[in-house]
C-alpha cells in the first residue's frame, strides 16, 4: 500500500513489533506506523476484550492520523559492486565477519576476491547479472553476491551451478519465501538433488543422508541459509521470529538415491529428462523417523507409514513428502505397487476423524482451505492430511535399515516445492 | 593484511510515489482495513471501524480480508484499497 502511495497503519502483537519495523526499515519504510496489540488470536478471547483493545488502538490511531504526513523514502541506489574489508588476516577475518552478524553462528570461510574469482570461473555468467530478489529486505542475488556467500559457506566452485538453481527455484513465487523467511513455524527450505550431478559432485542420497559427513551437502545448503541471511536479511530474532529455529536452518540438503530407487525419480516425475539434473526446493518441517523392521508386505507397511502421518499439531493439506528408505521401497514395489498406488493409498489411509479436529485450534483458522467434497457437517468423517494425492511428494534416499522418513510441509497454498534444472554444469 | 567481501549486496529499491493515488480531504481522510485473516482479527477491525466512524473526523473505507494470511495480497486487493483509501489500518500479525 505504501508503494501505491497509502499511508499504513500496521496492527501486531508486541512480540513481533520490532520485527515489523526492522522489516520496514529493509524496506525502505523507516518510521512505518506500528501499533502494538494485545494477543488475540485464541478462541477464548471475548468481544468485551476486543471491545478494549478497539478503544487502545483507536487512541493511536487518532494520534498517528493528526501527525505531520511522512516523507516518501527516496530512491537508494548503492554500489553494485561488493564492498571491500580488511583483516588483518584469516582468524581476523572470521570473527569479523562475526561481528557484523554475518554468520549463521558457525565460523565462515573468508570471502577474498581471489576466491570469490575462482567460484565465479565455475559459471558462464556475468558477475553482475542479478538471479533473484531475496525477501524481506528485497537484496538483490547477483551472481557475484551468491559466489561471496558460497565461498562463505565452504562451497567448491563446482557447486555454484547448484546454488544458482536452488537460488532462482526458491524465488518463485508459489514457493512463498517471504513468509518462510519471517514465520513463526519451524521450517527450513529442504534441497532434493537429483541427477547426475550427485554423482558428479558427490552429493550424499545413501546412509546418512540427512547428514553429517558430505561437504556437497552440507555447503550447497549452508550457502542457501547465508544468502537468505545476508542478502535476504533473514536475521534470527528480528526478521526472523521463528518460534524455535530449525536444525536444517544450518543446512537441510539431500539426494535422492536413484540407484536405489524402483520408481522413477522425483525430476522425472516433473517433467525433466532422466539425464538432466535438478534440485527441488521443498519447505520443510523436521524429517520424522519411520520404524516398520516387521512388515513384509506393502499395504502393512503403508499402514505403519500413514499412521506415522497423522498427527494434530504439524501443519496440515499443504504437501508432505515421503522418503522411503531403499528396503521399505523395494518391499513395496516387490509386491507391484507404483507411487501412484502408494500416494493413493496414503490419501485414503492417512486421515484424522473429524470429531479430533474439531479440537484443533487451528482448524478454525484454515476451515475454508478444506477440500470442497469434504462435509463438514459428517462428524464421522476421517480427513485426509494433504487436498489430493498428488500432494504427497515420494523419493528413495537413505541407506541400509528397515526405517524411512517423513516430512511435513507447510499450508497449502502458502508454499509449493519448486523443480529447477541444473544448469551450466 | 587481506581482503574479504561483504556478503549482503544492493537491495532493490522500493521507490513510492510521492503524490497519493487519489485526491485528498485532509480534514476527513478515508481509512480503510485489511484483515490477515487470522483469528478474531475481522471482529477486531470491525469493531475499530466502527469507534472511529463516530468520531466524524474521517469516513470508512473498505475493509477487506486477504485470501492467504501469509502472503502478500494480491494486486486487485491493493488497488481497490489504494483507490479508495487514504489510509489503510492491517493486521493483526504475530
């Protein structure tokens, strides 16, 4: 509205007031009107109590509108290039970078120029040419600001290619970074890494997937965080008020095991060539372990599957992704079944009687996000926890063990995992 | 002594317009509301809109909800807010 010439007024809980004006302010809107309000997001706040917070922020607000009109912020226009520091050598130079909150609290490698050079050799790319526009503070990604940040992150210049594609997937606009970036929920943009780039580069889909061990893995996606960090201005605690973090904020970065995999892998399924590499950007909650060392068939096996799905509080018909382990994958497709057998049968098995719902905070919050077909007057009916089958992302990673995984998402339609080829390699 | 990089680089800027998008009426200006949709937030801007009605300093605009909390309103949203009002009263995040 600002941009369109309206003045704002901005309504939040005291909690989150300095994340709205640190956001502001990365928005060129220092000064933006914020009136703190009391909590009243609870199905157990009365109209006399939202009768006294009107009256609270009806006093402000006959303040703000009775000051002098604000100034329209200015054009800013800074130095494309990056700027230039001085340590007085690498151990300096680490806690530099330290001090100007520009680590993801792990120590960083120092970005010199001759570095940054050598990763930008990797690409045929002009330095300048900006990828993307990372929110909250709309920084602009240019190929060179990316290459700073992945040498940061301990990256190999073989690796900026896949950096780039997981850069330009997470700004598209149906993967909803600007809200992954602020939101209280715990999630983390999770990279699935198919091709034959995992080869090439060594990325990790067998035992330990998840990590630790593999410097591709742990880098590509630790370069993910720094540029949501540093050129995005995701600073936790200011702009980014998730309630608790996520371990996959330090990096969350797998592949898919294709040598293990009876299906068709995850790129294939969207429509890219078997020999092309991509990366798929997922927002992710924890993944979830999944025990069934006894099942021998598939529909035994599903059902410990589907009812590790089901749970209250994780969030709900957004999608979910399914990383079944090579052994539980094989036990499944031994007996015939495709992935569309095994995400319709999700669809069916994997649901919550209505009558628990019902106690869900949260389900009078999204009511109307609910499949059409689904009665909500039927307090026998069990509801599915994704829209639509298709909803249910599956891949095969991991190594040896009767266990797989699984992965919350996020609501639908906030955010919607993105394919993107790996170019340049 | 070496040299190291800054990592954040320009951010785009977002210039505004600096005369508003309609005519005003200083002594009554136009507010509108936006609700995020989350819970007891419509009962809330309801509620304001009407204790500042009564004041006859300003007159009520509209006073619509965005289709996802979360994310940014649509740009027919914006523009009806943006014909109608001289300000806009969002919220309630947290």
């Amino acid at each position: 509205m600002e941009q369109r010439g309206v003045a704002t007024i901005t309504l939040c809980t005291e909690p989150f007031v300095k994340q709205a004006s640190t956001i502001a302010e990365m928005m060129d809107m220092p000064g933006l009107a914020i009136i703190p309000v009391a909590h009243l997001a609870r199905e157990d706040v009365g109209q006399d109590q939202i009768h006294q917070i009107a009256l609270d922020v009806q006093a402000r607000v006959n303040a703000i509108l009775n000051r002098p009109e604000r100034q329209s912020a200015q054009t800013q226009v800074t130095s494309p290039k990056p700027e230039i520091l001085h340590a007085a050598g690498l151990l300096q130079a680490i806690e530099l970078f330290y001090e100007r909150g520009w680590t993801d609290g792990l120590p960083v490698v120092p970005p010199t120029p001759t570095q940054v050079q050598a990763m930008l050799a990797s690409v045929p790319r002009d330095p300048q040419e900006v990828v993307a526009c990372i929110p909250p503070r709309q920084g602009l990604a240019t190929v060179e600001r990316i290459a700073v940040n992945a040498v940061m992150a301990g990256c190999l210049p073989g690796h900026l290619p896949v950096v780039i594609a997981a850069v330009q997937a997470m700004t598209e606009d149906r993967f909803g970074l600007r809200a992954i970036q602020s939101s209280t929920h715990s999630i983390a943009p999770l990279l699935i890494v198919n091709g034959a780039v995992t080869k090439r580069l060594d990325i990790n889909g067998g035992s330990n997937a998840f990590g630790p061990g593999w410097r591709s893995n742990a880098t590509i996606s630790r370069a993910i965080r720094l540029i949501l960090m540093n050129i995005g201005g995701s600073i936790a605690g200011l702009s980014d008020k998730s309630t608790f973090g996520h371990p996959g904020k330090y990096t969350y970065c797998i592949a898919e095991n294709e040598a293990a995999n009876p299906w068709e892998p995850l790129h294939v399924e969207r429509g890219l060539p078997g020999d092309a590499s991509a990366v798929t950007l997922f927002a992710a909650e924890a993944p979830q372990n999944i025990s069934d060392h006894a099942s021998g068939t598939a529909s035994g096996l599903l059902s410990t599957i589907a009812g590790s799905m089901i749970s209250l509080g994780s969030s709900k018909l957004g999608e979910m992704l399914l990383v079944l382990g090579p052994e539980h994958a094989a036990i499944i497709a031994g007996d015939g079944w495709s992935k569309a057998d095994v995400r319709h049968y999700l669809f069916e098995k994997a649901r919550l009687p209505f009558e628990k719902l019902k106690s869900w905070g949260d389900f009078l919050g999204i009511a109307d996000l609910w499949p059409h077909w689904w009665n909500l007057t039927d307090a026998h009916a069990r509801v599915p926890v994704v829209r639509r089958p298709e909803d249910i992302l599956i891949i095969v990673a991991g190594g040896a063990g009767t266990r797989s995984m699984w992965v919350p998402g996020v609501y639908a339609p906030l955010s919607r995992s993105v394919t993107r080829a790996i170019t340049e390699m | 002594m070496i040299e190291v990089l800054d990592p954040r680089g320009q951010a785009m800027s977002l210039a505004r317009p600096s005369a508003p998008t309609r005519p005003r009426d200083p002594s009554h200006p136009v507010v509108g509301f936006m609700d995020n949709g989350k819970y007891n937030v419509h009962a809330l801007i309801t509620e304001l809109g009407q204790l500042l009605s009564e004041t006859d300093l300003l007159k009520q605009g509209a006073q619509v909800k965005k289709p996802v909390t979360s994310k940014a309103a649509p740009d027919e949203l914006l523009a009806e807010l943006a014909r109608e009002c001289d300000w806009v009263i969002n919220g309630v995040g947290d």
